[in-house]
C-alpha cells in the first residue's frame, strides 16, 4: 500500500543547485581570429591534416603525382647536362590538368558540403563570423592549397634547373611566370569548385559534377578547335578558348606571359584577345565569388 507524503515533508526535499555558470571574462578575439581559424583549418583538412589516414591518401597521392614528372625531368637535364628543360613553367599546369581537376573535384566538396550536409553553416553565423568571413576563409584555403599542388612543381624545375647550371635570368623569369600563371588557375579552379560543391549536400554529386565539368568543357573545347584547324578557320581557335577554364588560363598566358599555346597548330590568342581572355577569368573569378555569397546568405538564414 503506497504511502502519501504530506506536503511539508515534499517541500523539504525541493532544493535549488548554483551550477556554477560564470560570465566570460578572457579575451574575445573576434571575427578576424575566427577568419584565420576557418582558413587555417580548411587548408589542413585539404590535404588531409587532422584527421584520418583515410582522408589523407588521395590528397597526398596527387601530391606526389604532381611532383614526380618534375623530378624525373629536372634528373634528366642534370645527367645529360641539357641547357634547357624539357618543359615550360607555363606549360607544366596544362600538362597536368587532369591530376589538377581530380584534385579539386576531391576537396572542394569536402571542404563545403559537411557543413551543408551537416547544417553546421548556421551556427557559424551565430558566432561573430559572417557570411563574407566565411566565404572569404574557404575560397582562399581551397585556392592556397591549390597553389601549393600546382606551384611546388614548379620549385622542384627552378631548384633543378639551378643545379644544372642553366641561365639564372631566363630561368627565373620562366619561374616567376609560372607561378603567376598558377595563382590565377588556383583562383579560378577553387571558385568554379566551390560554386558546384555548394548546391548539393551530396558530397559524391559534388565530386561528379566538378569532373563533367571541367572534363566536359576542356574535351567540347578541344575538339571543336582541332575542327577548326583542320577547316583552316584559324580565327575561330582564339575564341573558342573561352568556352573552358582550362584553355582560358592557356589564353591568358599565351598573351601576356610569353607561353607557347597549346591550341592545335599553336594558335593562340593576340594581345588584343588576351585581354578579352583576362577579363573573361576575373569577371569569372568575381562570379564565383558572387555566387557563392548567395548561396550562404540563403544558407544561413
């Protein structure tokens, strides 16, 4: 038989705990700490820093992809004491394309969709960090580690190069020109892969979309070019450049940096068109930019 308790006796047992919950009181490092934070972070997780093994073998694969050919080069022009290189700084990048779509194709939706997947975006904007923070953090941390997969061969061809005793000035200029050359591929590949990795949660959609579009664009591109050479309409080469991101960094060097074009019969662009070509990258670049601040403004909502 249960046994009530009176009223008074329940009373006594109520109590009320002080948990201890204290204002902060350390130093608020702000919106500019939690920029560098994000970048920071992002950049590692790029290449795999910070978490699994798993995570780290493609990116570091393709890594390793990207250097060798450099090294095996640079041991060629050594032993046959060579007085040039085999390859162009400019030229390196083109070469390589598809190690560089891979590449970005694997972490720019690594780098997005988890947050979208996830619904984390949200909470970083109730934190001092704003949509602009964001953005800024992600597309500079996908476009340095570009720059890293696509500039540290070209450090391996000026060190070799150097040991080989070829002409210091006109490697130099080369060497500087590439890396001008792939700092602008870095930023136009990083926002072209963000664009596409951030309207899906689907990490894998992502993957796949970033691969057909720059596969799908270069091969279109390539093709109708070759057509043109061969109907000898070699005007039309030019512009036709400006239908893929890959053969529109080509233009742009070919223009204003001296490159040798990889267009059939070396048909590059005039400097007439390379500014046409420059203008199409940065307004692309702006674009993504654009676009991408749409997005997380929706997301974040």
């Amino acid at each position: 038989m249960a046994v009530e308790q009176s009223p008074a006796r329940t009373g006594e047992q109520t109590r009320i705990h002080n948990i201890g919950y204290r204002n902060y009181d350390g130093p608020r490092l702000g919106r500019a700490y939690a920029r560098r934070s994000l970048y920071s972070q992002s950049l590692r997780g790029a290449y795999g820093l910070g978490r699994s093994v798993k995570s780290k073998v493609l990116p570091m694969l393709l890594f390793v992809v990207m250097c060798v050919p450099a090294a095996i080069m640079v041991a060629v022009a050594v032993a046959t004491k060579a007085k040039d290189l085999p390859v162009d700084y400019t030229q390196y990048a083109i070469f390589l394309q598809a190690v560089i779509g891979l590449y970005v194709a694997s972490q720019a939706p690594q780098s997005v969709s988890r947050d979208l997947r996830f619904k984390t975006v949200p909470l970083y904007f109730s934190r001092p960090i704003e949509t602009a923070d964001y953005v800024r953090a992600k597309y500079a941390s996908l476009a340095s580690a570009m720059f890293i997969l696509t500039a540290a061969p070209l450090v391996v061809l000026y060190v070799g190069a150097l040991l080989a005793k070829l002409d210091f000035a006109d490697q130099t200029k080369g060497f500087a020109q590439g890396l001008l050359s792939v700092a602008l591929l870095s930023l136009l590949f990083a926002g072209i892969g963000l664009v596409i990795s951030a309207v899906t949660p689907r990490r894998g959609f992502g993957i796949a979309a970033v691969i057909a579009t720059l596969t799908i664009s270069y091969g279109a591109v390539s093709t109708v070019q070759a057509i043109a050479f061969d109907q000898n309409s070699t005007d039309a080469i030019a512009w036709l450049g400006l239908f893929s991101p890959i053969t529109l960094i080509d233009g742009v060097q070919t223009a204003f940096l001296g490159a040798t074009s990889s267009f059939p019969g070396e048909v590059g662009p005039s400097s007439g068109e390379g500014v046409v070509y420059l203008l199409v990258v940065l307004g692309l670049i702006a674009g993504c930019y654009g676009l991408l601040m749409r997005r997380y403004r929706k997301v974040g909502l």
